[in-house]
C-alpha cells in the first residue's frame, strides 16, 4: 500500500509545482524583468562640441556610438530576459534635419528585442524636434515600432500630459517632465493624482513612474537646477497621496554618480524609490574627448519580485562590461 501512497504524494507535489504551489498555499514568486537606458543622444556626428555650460568650459559627446550604446543596451536586454524595454526620454538628439532618420534608426534596433514591450519617454530633446507637432514623434515610434506602443494623452488645452499601460501586475506611467527646471502643470498633477479615482494613479495595482526630468534624488532635488523639476515636491506629494507608487526612474542626468554611486542615485523616501540613472553618453564636468565611447556607457536591468510578503527590487547597472547589483526590499504593507 505504501507504494501507492507515495505515487499519489508525487504526482500532488508535481502538480503543486507546475501550478506554482497553490495546492499547499503558496504561490510561486512572480518577477517582472525591466531593461532600462537613458540619453542616447542618436545624431550623425562622430564629436561634437555640444554646449558651453559656463564660460570657457565646453563639453564633448561622442554621438556616432549611439547605436552601438543601444543595441549593447538591447542585448543585454535579451540575455536577462527581460519583460520590458524603457528608454526615459532623450533617445535621439534634438537640432538636425536627419532627427527622424536617427529615430527610425533606433526603432530598428529596439525591435530586436525579445521581450513583450518597448516604451518610449518623452524627454527635452524629443519635444518640438519637428516644430511644435509632437505627433510626428509619436507617429514615427507608433508606426514603425513593432511592440506594444501605448499612445500619449493629451488635455483638452493640448498639455502633454504621458500615458500609462498595465503588464503583469504594475501600471507603468510614462509621464512628461523635461526637467531643466520646468514645473509639472497643474493638469499634468491633477492626470497623475486627483483624489477622485480619476487620476492614472488612482488604481490597486502597484504604479512603476517613468520621467526625463529628476523627481527626487538626494543630493538633486530642489538643488541641481538643470537635472530636477522645477516643483518636485508638488509631484512627491501626488505620489505619496496615491500611497501605490513602488518606483521611479529618471534620466536627464549626465554625470557620474557620487556619494559612492559610479551609474545611479537610489533612494527610497515613504516607501517610494526613487531612481536617477545616468545617461548614456555622458556631458558635463566630466566630458572629454572620448566621452560617449561604448565602453563609458551605462544601461540597467531592473527586477521586480513579488514573494508574497516583500516586493525585492534588483538593480543591476551595466558599464564598461561589468555589473553591480544593489538590492531595495519593500514590505508591501508599507507601499500602499
């Protein structure tokens, strides 16, 4: 009789595995795999001086490698298995006639990635590249990506306001925040969070915000004039009220990292991470000749896992062929 017995136990703990443990009350831990890169700055100049921050002081981006900094990005993508694609804004370079070419360009080699979608975020060197109609840019990625493409919102004044789309278990909400110093509206904080279930935020899944512009980093908000907002604390504070945002990454951001950090600022206020990556090609105070090189550039894998009790957040930055990995853990009573 024992045989039997032992048979039926298998064939349970089989079953119970294939449909993730559910048999014996518990689930099997559910990962959400996202590839992330910022700035690439995609324009047909080998070296360029691009701007003349103080006086005497000039900074160089090597653009040619734009594509060879994306495809390493998608690659890497691939490799991991990752679910999404994000780029947070900034991905072609803003005044040349050949912009659209440059876009579509990129579009070829994001649709080689393997994974399920590829979102684009609207930066400052997006926005007016063709006049005032940002529809061409949308437009371009819409019609010629091969991904899911979630079209932006606009208000009835024309504010551009982001757009958002569900996968897995998060709602992903691609705001517009150029950064430079620029306020977010009044419509765009009113979009995000009203109060009266209407706002993108207003939902019972955990919400994953993507921006250009810096919403807060220690050591950036409300002090680096160019990398933040012009009102971060307006938008945290939609952000808390929703009390369902787990993470928010940011670009804009042409330095390296300090306080320790070579690739990313992270931290996590009010149960709230927040994430500034740097770009892809560098600028700045630390520009030189070579800045823009493959090698110098950075892109990330962020995994989402949900064990049941805890959201673990696994930061991986990749730069100069190595990884780092840093580990944020979220017990999911706190994060709404």
């Amino acid at each position: 009789m024992m045989k039997p017995i032992r048979t039926i136990v298998w064939m349970l703990m089989v079953l119970a595995l294939a449909g993730g443990g559910e048999l014996f009350g518990w689930t099997k831990p559910s990962v959400t795999k996202i590839a992330v890169i910022t700035d690439v700055h995609h324009r047909d100049d080998v070296a360029s001086v691009y701007w003349q921050v103080m006086p005497g002081d000039y900074h160089w981006r090597q653009f040619s490698t734009a594509e060879a900094r994306l495809t390493a990005a998608v690659d890497d993508a691939n490799a991991a298995g990752c679910d999404l694609f994000i780029t947070l804004g900034d991905i072609v370079d803003g005044g040349e006639p050949d912009e659209l070419d440059r876009l579509n360009e990129c579009l070829t080699i994001t649709n080689t990635f393997a994974g399920d979608v590829v979102s684009f975020t609207l930066g400052n060197h997006c926005y007016g590249l063709w006049g005032t109609d940002i529809d061409v840019f949308w437009g371009a990625i819409e019609t010629n990506s091969n991904h899911a493409v979630r079209k932006r919102i606009y208000t009835e004044s024309g504010q551009a306001l982001g757009y958002a789309f569900d996968y897995n278990q998060y709602r992903f909400v691609s705001m517009y925040a150029q950064g430079n110093s620029g306020n977010i509206s009044a419509e765009q904080l009113d979009w995000l969070y009203k109060g009266d279930g209407s706002g993108v935020l207003e939902t019972p899944l955990k919400c994953i915000v993507m921006a250009h512009g810096v919403i807060y980093v220690d050591g950036i908000h409300d002090t680096q004039w160019y990398d933040s907002v012009g009102n971060p604390s307006a938008v945290i504070e939609r952000f808390e009220a929703a009390g369902n945002v787990i993470l928010v990454m940011s670009g804009h951001f042409h330095r390296n990292g300090i306080d320790g950090y070579d690739n990313q600022f992270v931290n996590t206020v009010n149960g709230i991470t927040y994430l500034a990556l740097r770009g892809s090609i560098l600028s700045k105070t630390n520009g030189t000749e070579d800045n823009g090189t493959v090698e110098d550039s950075a892109h990330w894998v962020v995994e989402i896992e949900d064990d049941g009790d805890n959201l673990n957040i696994v930061i991986t930055g990749y730069k100069m062929g190595e990884s780092d990995s840093i580990v944020v853990a979220k017990p999911k009573g706190l994060v709404g």
